[in-house]
C-alpha cells in the first residue's frame, strides 16, 4: 500500500507528459477565472528576501514593467549565505561555516546582479542589504536592538559585503528596518511586490510582515514561493502550464499576471543565471516558468 501511494505521489510530482495535460486542463479554467493584475509604467521595487526569489516570483512583472516604460529597482534583503548544503557542496567542505558561507553569499550576489541584467535591470538599481540568510525573524523579533544576531553559518553578527547599503552593520531589527526605510526613501516606489507572511520560509515571512509594517497598503501586492504541499506542481519546466494559487495562499484574493512566451524565456534566463540554487533545486525553480504569475493585495 504504502509503495503505491508513493509511485502515485511521484507520478503526480514529476508529471509524465499526459498527467500534466490533464493537470493544465484542470487548472487552466480555474486560473483563467481569475482577474488579471494591472501593471502600467511603475516605479517598480521588488523585495526578495534571497538571491533567486525575485526571479522566481517576479521576472515577468519586472519585464513588463520596463516596457511599459516604468522602473524596476530589486532589494535583496540576505545574500543568501545560510544555505548549509549549497555552502558544503560549492566550497567542498563538510564544515561550511565561515568562510564557505560567505563566499556562497558573494557567489549568490554575482549570480543575482546576472539574472537582474538578463531582465533589463540597470545596475544601480540592485541594492543588496547583506542580513542573515534565515536570521531575518530573529532580528525583528529577538534582536530588534542591542545585542546583535550571530549568524550560526557566517559565525558574523554584522553585515560582512563591503558592497551592501551599510557594510558593518549590526545585525538588529532596528538596523535592518533603518536600512528598509532607506531604499523605500530614495526609491519612492508607487508599487512593491513582497513575499506574504503566509509563505512557509520564516524569512519570507518576516519581509512580508517588515513590508505591512513600512509600505501603504494600496501600494503593496504579495506572492507566494514556498507555498505547501509539494507546490508548484508538476516540478520541471512546463511553460504551457498555468501556475495556480499555492496552497497556503487559500483564500486570498489572487491576480493573475500573463506571460508572453519571450517573457517566459528571459525568466528561464533569469533563473539560470542562479547557477548554484539550479545545481541543487532546478526542477523546483523550472516550476515558476508557466503561462502566468500571481499576486494578491492582501498578504493574510
């Protein structure tokens, strides 16, 4: 019994090709139904909490913002330094804390200012913060001023990238915040794309809720990566394949984003350029290369 639940479960998960004709028939009418999100010439800032999310969630609205005349900036709120399996695998190590991690973080930021580039983002209009991969709750909740947060991974307690907004900072919810308020002064955006407080990483969260806290609501639209349930489904690439509300945006008003086929391919790029996550979580991140993105005004 328990064999066949999992051949099931890795059939529907891998997808062969008539499983997932019938999955994007299914789907297909359900994300058609949905309203369409309207995008004109924005001062555009999209907050992603690591080097990779602001391709997954968001390349499509980058690129139309763009043509349509608008501006894009991309805050990258961690270099991504605290993914422990990536750091062991790229330094060839067993023990990634240290300098591992932060030559993951510098890696990722390369790979981040690449994809950006592939999109059309100018460079100036990438700013890095530089605060703990998987820290980011902890900061605002546990160290919101004070003692420092001491990343288990970097083994820092302040921003170590001399090309962050505030290289030396510490690592506190009150610097993180004075950083935030910074970018959102000097970008003036009129629409912000940020994680909901329902995605499932805590740092996700945490930017998401940093956001309700900081932003006007009417300016703010949420999306979903770590959505539950194995979510998105079928894993690989599958650009035909709509891309449904993730489980754990249930209930929330959605918005869907259509995407033309060349928009497609430049997030395919995009997401290639983040050479080291591909290595680990390819097909995962080939998931979010479908006919439509999401987006919803309200982030619980």
């Amino acid at each position: 019994m328990l064999l066949t639940v999992l051949l099931v479960a890795a059939v529907v998960i891998n997808a062969p090709s008539m499983v997932a004709r019938g999955y994007g028939f299914y789907y297909r009418l359900t994300v058609n139904r949905l309203p369409q999100m309207p995008l004109a010439g924005e001062r555009l800032l999209v907050l992603s909490p690591h080097p990779d999310d602001e391709s997954l969630c968001c390349a499509g609205a980058i690129q139309q913002v763009l043509k349509r005349g608008g501006e894009v900036w991309v805050l990258w709120f961690t270099s991504g330094d605290g993914f422990e399996w990536d750091a062991a695998l790229l330094g060839d190590t067993l023990r990634p804390q240290g300098r591992a991690s932060l030559e993951l973080g510098q890696r990722r930021m390369g790979e981040a200012r690449l994809a950006a580039r592939r999109l059309g983002v100018p460079p100036d209009h990438l700013i890095f913060l530089g605060y703990p991969d998987r820290g980011l709750r902890a900061l605002l909740e546990r160290h919101p001023q004070g003692t420092p947060y001491r990343s288990h991974l970097t083994l820092v307690s302040h921003v170590p990238y001399a090309d962050a907004l505030s290289p030396g900072a510490p690592y506190t919810g009150e610097s993180l915040r004075r950083d935030f308020r910074r970018v959102l002064e000097r970008v003036q955006p009129t629409l912000v794309l940020a994680p909901s407080p329902r995605d499932a990483h805590a740092d996700h969260r945490a930017v998401g809720l940093l956001a309700q806290q900081e932003v006007a609501a009417e300016r703010l639209r949420f999306w979903i990566v770590h959505g539950g349930l194995e979510w998105p489904l079928p894993k690989g690439l599958h650009p035909q394949l709509p891309l449904e509300p993730a489980p754990r945006g249930k209930g929330l008003p959605w918005q869907r984003l259509p995407l033309s086929p060349e928009e497609r391919t430049a997030k395919l790029e995009a997401l290639q350029a983040h050479a080291s996550q591909m290595r680990l979580l390819a097909r995962f991140m080939q998931a979010f290369v479908r006919q439509n993105e999401l987006f919803s005004p309200r982030g619980e």
